[in-house]
C-alpha cells in the first residue's frame, strides 16, 4: 500500500484523537452531577446498540460501487441501482418513518435489522433484479436507520428525567462512534476481508449481517418501546398534522432545507468519489481511503464536542457550509471532461497504475468534507431536539429527506451524460443555500430571543407599576383615615387585607 495512504490515515487519527483527549468529554462530562450511574448506563447502552447498527452500515459503504463495477455493470446501470435505494427511500422510507412513530420506535429499530440484513444477502447474486431488490430494502433500511433510533433516544431521554444539556453530548459522542471510530474499523475490516484475506467484495455485506443481528439482540433484551403521539387514527392524519407543524414555524422549515441539501450533496459524494479518485480505472484502496474518511468524520465529531462548550450551534454552522462548499469545489474542477466509462474496475490491477496527484489532492479535499460531516451531523441532532417536535419526530425528519432523494434520483439517472464536475457543482450550489438557510435561521433565533427579553421586561415593568398603583391606593386610604377617624380607620384596615 502507497506511502500517501498510510501517512494521511495516521495524520488524521492523531488529529482526531488530540481533539477528543483535549476536550476531555468522557471524564469531565462524567464528574457533571448531572451525570448520574443510571444516565451513564442509558448513555452506553444506546452508544453500543448505534455504534453496532452504524458499523452495519459502514462495512458496505466501500464496497457497493465496486461490487456493482465487479459483477460488470456500467456507470449508467449503477446509478439506477442507486436510484432504486434513494428512491425507496423517498417513498417506502417516509412511511415507514412515520409508522415508527405510531406503532413504535423499537420495533422500528429491529425491521432495520432484518431489512438492512436481507438487501445485504442479495448481494451474492449478480442478478440486476436481485441487486435491484437489495436497493430497495436498502433504501427503507437507510430511512429508518437515520430517523427511529434518533427518535427513540430523545423520547427516552425525556421520559427518565435526563437533564436536556446531556442530549447534546450523546449526539456528539454517538456520532464520535458510530460515524467515526466504527467507520473506520469497518473499512479496516472491510479492507482485510477483501484484500489481505481474498474473500472477495462481498464478504464485507456478511459480516455486516452479523454486527447488526448483535445489536437487534441488545434492542429486543434491552430497549423498552417509545411512541410519537398514538392519538392520530391514520396516517394521513399524522402527516397532515407534521405537515402543518412545519409550515407554522419557519426554523423547521429551515432546518429541513439544510438536512435535504447536506445529505443530497453528501450522498452525491457517496457515490462519485470512487470514479473521482480513480476517472481511468486507476487501482484504489476502498477501505483504506473510506477509513480515512471516517477518520476525518470522528475528528469533525470531535472538534464538535469543543464548539458546543464555546459557542451555540448555530453560529459556528455557517463556518461548516463555507468549509463544505470549499471542498466541493475541489473535485469540481479537475472533471470538467466526460469520464471514460469503458475504464475498467478500481478493484484489481488493469495496468492504470495507482492514484495520480490529482486524486491525492481531491482526497485531501474529501477528508475536508467528511470533517464537516462529522461536525453537522451532531449539531442538526442538536438543533432538531430544540426545534422539532419530538411526538413526529420521526415523521418530520422523513419528510425532508423526500426532496432530498427526488434530487439524488435525478441527478443519478443523468450521470453518465455529464461530467462529474456537474453534480459537484450541484453540490457547491446546495451547500452555499445551506450557509444563506443557516443565516436565516440564526436572524430568526436571534429576533424571538429579543422578542422574549422584551416580553419579560415589560411583564417585570408591569408587575411594578401595579405595585406602585396598590402602593398610592393604600397610602390614600390611611390619608383619608387619619382626618375622618376610627370608624373609617378600620374600613382601610380591612380593606387592606
């Protein structure tokens, strides 16, 4: 394996690690009193059970792509693959969210294991119907994985009587995990099982199979059910009702434009990494550079936990976009040409060579990208815990990933008739609107936090001019005593009590 591959993965795990000791999260948190022995527990049981469902996850990510270019599929042929899962998502996906709010969030956690598991074995066939099967299971189990477990962690942590400051912490230390330490375990691993070992591309699908069966048992033995709000008769009714949730408050509004355009654009960057790194069928290491990604996310994650103890979320956000956009703008600008198609795959050697310095740079751009990931990631928790209502929770969330997928699917389905500098472009666009969107919001937090303040002073003034009134009321009434005699004395007197 290349010099440059190594030397950029240790880089970037001691970048992560200095800001995790430097913050001290772990242990200073813990001695908060806050922080109690059965908080700790609830904490750590939920990390676990996300770590495990996110490693599921990320032991496919790498790999997708490739085994689709493996089984000798083109670049057209794989993108409606992706269509079908973005697709699912954005139909199957937002029912299902909305049904893990009804009949409850655990139980939605354990339909993520078992469809997440059965897309997973479809992988042993290349059959593009069956792979076409596992999209469409994928795409449902995507919806539920970003939507059910985040529900039925905020709801529960409410019910036990958690102090709302020690959310914040666990969204960070959860994606700390789940997005970072698990994700680049799994491209290790991913990475052994295929390339040192010679299981070949779809060992990484089985072994995910099995963290995820783990973490399904510790839900079913450990987790009890939570529900949104079980009033609603029908699902129409529930959607109605988020629907008219969100267009009476535009910070949800806001807050959805941000979630749908990040996620487009992160998805965007899911699947063309791979044809931007290697655009003339040049050999790859796919877990090496995927954890190397995730490194990048957990110290995002990380520098995140540093940001909430200084700043509000929504300041440094803006930042975050900037950075983004910047990134994007990278691999915008070495694929202004139409990619060769007929390249060959990135798997194997086909006498390409390795990656070209105009790779390496698009890399180092990358991992910028995944670093702002990391620090989004948390922080939307963070600002969806605040703003959006925790009864349809998962049904608002899910919502905004419809216009997310639409754009996904769309771009997808044209991808091989333009350059990839078209769809990062997209990218550049979507992630600057996230900056203007952040800045909106910002002047709308900023506008009710002084419409309070007002309140509350005119309230406190009111409160003292009545005061003042009762005070000359009374002082009248003794006045009026004291020239008329006791009879009228008494009257005051009792009228004062």
């Amino acid at each position: 394996m290349e010099f440059f591959y190594v030397s950029l993965f240790v880089s970037l795990v001691l970048l992560a690690l200095s800001l995790e000791l430097n913050q001290g999260s772990w242990v200073a948190n813990d001695q908060d009193t806050k922080v109690t022995p059965q908080f700790k527990a609830f904490r750590n049981n939920y990390l676990l059970v996300y770590s495990l469902m996110m490693a599921g996850d990320w032991l496919q990510g790498p790999y997708i792509y490739a085994l689709y270019e493996h089984y000798g599929y083109k670049v057209g042929d794989i993108g409606r693959l992706f269509i079908a899962g973005f697709g699912s998502s954005m139909v199957f996906g937002t029912i299902v969210g909305a049904l893990a709010d009804k009949y409850g969030r655990r139980c939605a956690s354990i339909v993520y294991v078992i469809s997440y598991s059965l897309s997973c074995l479809t992988k042993h066939s290349g059959e593009y119907w069956v792979l076409m099967l596992g999209r469409l299971l994928g795409g449902v189990s995507t919806s539920l994985l970003f939507s059910a477990f985040e529900s039925w962690l905020v709801a529960e942590h409410y019910s036990r009587g958690f102090a709302p400051s020690l959310l914040g912490d666990t969204f960070s230390k959860s994606v700390f995990l789940g997005a970072g330490l698990m994700a680049i375990l799994s491209g290790l691993l991913g990475n052994v099982l295929v390339e040192d070992l010679g299981l070949g591309a779809v060992a990484p699908f089985d072994a995910a199979i099995a963290v995820m069966v783990i973490g399904g048992i510790i839900v079913a033995s450990t987790w009890p059910e939570n529900y949104g709000d079980e009033s609603y008769t029908s699902l129409g009714q529930q959607f109605s009702v988020a629907m008219k949730a969100i267009v009476s408050d535009r910070k949800i509004v806001l807050l959805g434009a941000m979630q749908s355009m990040f996620e487009a654009s992160m998805y965007t960057f899911v699947f063309l990494w791979t044809p931007a790194l290697s655009p003339s069928g040049e050999k790859i290491p796919h877990g090496m550079v995927f954890s190397c990604f995730m490194t990048a996310c957990m110290a995002g994650s990380a520098l995140t936990g540093m940001l909430m103890r200084r700043a509000k979320v929504e300041r440094f956000m803006v930042a975050v976009f900037v950075l983004s956009a910047v990134a994007m703008a990278v691999p915008f600008l070495f694929h202004l040409e139409h990619r060769d198609h007929d390249a060959g795959s990135s798997l194997v050697e086909n006498g390409k060579g390795g990656i070209t310095w105009e790779g390496r740079v698009q890399l180092l751009a990358f991992c910028l990208f995944e670093g702002c990931i990391g620090v989004f990631w948390p922080s939307m928790m963070a600002l969806r815990a605040r703003y959006v209502p925790e009864e349809l929770r998962s049904t608002i969330i899910n919502i905004f990933r419809v216009p997310l997928n639409l754009f996904v699917c769309l771009g997808l389905y044209e991808v091989s008739n333009f350059p990839l500098s078209v769809m990062f472009g997209l990218c550049v666009i979507f992630l600057m609107l996230c900056m203007l969107c952040q800045i909106w919001l910002n002047r709308l937090i900023a506008k009710d936090a002084q419409h309070h303040v007002q309140h509350h002073a005119t309230k406190q003034v009111g409160h003292s001019s009545a005061g003042a009134s009762k005070g000359e009321s009374e002082g009248k009434v003794l006045e009026h005593t004291n020239s008329h005699g006791a009879k009228t004395s008494t009257r005051a007197v009792a009228s004062m009590h």
